[in-house]
C-alpha cells in the first residue's frame, strides 16, 4: 500500500513538536534579549553584548521557524 504507517505518521508528530518547542524557546528568550537590548541602549554607558545575543537569537529564531514551514 502506499499510505504512511502509523509509525511514520507519529515520527513526523514528534519532529514537529521538537520543532515547535525549540521555536517557543529560542523565540520566548529572543523576545527577553531584544527588550534588553533597548533597554540597553538608553544606559549611559551602552555595552555590545546585549545587542549581539539579541542579533544572533532573532536569527536562529528566524531559521527554525523557516525550517519548520518547509
């Protein structure tokens, strides 16, 4: 037969739930280190960091949700 099997069918559930929780993850701290960021920005005395990790979380967040709508 041509159809998928269960197993198939439950392999791929349990891929795209790993995906969705990483994606729930890496966006919930995107979120947090972009508002530090800003936040950041209006210290006297601003640091790079703050920026970098904000940069660097959007983008991964950015290519597992790309990831996840192929």
């Amino acid at each position: 037969m041509g159809g998928a099997t269960v197993q198939d069918q439950s392999e791929d559930r349990r891929h795209g739930l790993r995906h969705d929780a990483l994606l729930g993850f890496l966006g919930f701290f995107a979120g947090i280190a972009v508002l530090q960021a800003i936040i950041n920005v209006f210290r006297p005395e601003p640091l790079v960091w703050p920026a970098a990790l904000a940069l660097v979380l959007v983008i991964a967040t950015v290519a597992v949700w790309r990831a996840r709508r192929r």
